[in-house]
C-alpha cells in the first residue's frame, strides 16, 4: 500500500503497554509503533484487546505499566482532551454523534479545539470571534465537500441511514485535522457499497491529509487492501505484526482465528 507515500519514522511508538481490570487482564506486555503517514491496522479476534489499545492510546485508559510515546513525547498519563490538542483524533465502535443536531453542526463541533476566542466573544459574535466562526466554518464545508455530503449537511444525524452516520463521524474527527486518527470499527455493520465507499474515503484522507491511521477492524479483505502493517493481538497479547501478506500466513494468527489455539 506504501508503494506512492511517504512513510516516515515513528509517530506514535506503544512500549511495554500492561492494562487490567480488577484480576482480568486487557493488555499484556504489547509493544508496536505507528509511522507517519501509514495505515496501520490492530487486528483480532472478539476480547482480544483491540478497542482497550485504541483507549490507552487517546487516554480513556491509564496503562499499569509501559508507555506511549507521541511524537517524541513520552507519557504515562494523559486525559482524551490532551490526547486530541496533541492532535490524536477518534471514532467509536458506537456512533457518538449527537443525533437531535444537524450534521453541519456535528461537524462543527470538531473544531471546539482549535476555537481561540472565550466564550464572551463568541456570545458576542463579534469581531475577532465573527471571523474565526467564519474560518472555521470554511474548513467545516471543505470537510463536508471531501466526504460527499453536502446533500445531508443540514440534516438531522438521527434521520441518517447508518452508513452516512459513520460517515459524519470521520467528519468530525477529520474537522480538528488530526495528525494521528483512530478508527475504531469504521465498516461495522455496513453493506458492501457502504464499505467500499469508507475504504476509499479512509485511503483519500491518508493520501491527501497526510493522516496517519490506527485502524480496528474485522473484515479482514478490507485491512488487507488498507493496510501498510498489521499488528495481531489475542488475548491482550501481540502475537504477530508485520506486512499484511506476512500476518495473513501466519500459523499462530490462524490458529488464533480458528480457535485452535485455545
């Protein structure tokens, strides 16, 4: 897949990363990195850890032991809105939009981070904070024009079919341009049109933006055709990272697939 970019050294490097609940172990010892503008895919099966990497990575989850290294910044702890100013952006296995809003305004909610005016200003809407709702805005309807949905922008989420909500969630994460973005299931639960439509958006965002992407998913046709390299968890263990070609042939993936090994 990196045949036509440039893939660059490490943007995000996970070391030694250990993560329990109480006595049921998440993640144990796993270790990978993630280089600029790749597509990296975590894979496994159902429990193997996969969303609970993703959480540690945007800091829902505090790790036990290890570290994540961002863009040579290393850290123990960090909170989600620390994680997306850094410019670590995400998406949900469940949709987390607000469904009464339009979609332009659930877009728009994705610049909340960059907006430099206070909140007086905004009540205001004078002046400085008249021209950056007006920036904003402009980056918002780019963002809109790139994902094909001009025709919805004014329309309720909740009236969307599921596809196209999946859709407006990769908007709002796109609308804070995110250096690192984290997908977390993006083709779940779509038909094969919907699926098709999300892999070209997903390679159009790297190739374009310059995104690096941290992919969880299931389909395993759609993360060989994304995917630079794949990095296999099971059982919060990592037990395979490599080329697509190099996991698919992997005997310990297989088994884990299969249920052989357990």
């Amino acid at each position: 897949m990196g045949a036509g970019r440039k893939i660059g050294g490490p943007i995000l490097e996970v070391d030694d990363v250990s993560l329990a609940f109480g006595g049921v172990v998440a993640l144990k010892s796993v270790s990978f990195d993630v280089r600029r503008r790749e597509i990296r895919a975590i894979i496994g099966p159902n429990g193997a850890g996969k969303s609970s990497m993703l959480n540690v990575i945007n800091g829902v989850y505090h790790p036990q032991r290890g570290s994540v290294t961002f863009k040579g910044a290393r850290r123990h702890r960090v909170d989600p809105h620390e994680a997306a100013e850094q410019g670590i952006g995400r998406t949900f296995q469940n949709i987390a939009l607000f469904r009464g809003m339009t979609v332009l305004d659930n877009i728009m909610t994705g610049r909340n981070l960059r907006m430099k005016c206070n909140f007086l200003q905004q009540a205001l809407y004078w002046g400085a904070a008249q021209r950056e709702e007006l920036e904003h805005r402009a980056k918002v309807e780019a963002v809109i024009d790139f994902l094909e949905i001009q025709h919805i922008r004014k329309t309720p989420v909740g009236r969307l079919p599921y596809g196209l909500q999946k859709r407006v969630e990769l908007a709002r994460a796109l609308a804070a341009e995110p250096e690192l973005l984290l997908l977390d299931e993006p083709m779940a639960g779509m038909n094969l049109e919907e699926k098709q439509d999300m892999s070209r958006f997903i390679l159009d965002v790297n190739d374009q933006f310059g995104t690096t992407i941290v992919l969880i998913e299931h389909d395993m046709s759609v993360v060989m055709d994304l995917s630079d390299r794949v990095v296999v968890l099971d059982y919060g263990r990592k037990i395979a990272d490599g080329t697509p070609e190099e996991v698919r042939s992997n005997k310990d993936v297989i088994d884990a697939y299969l249920g052989v090994a357990h």
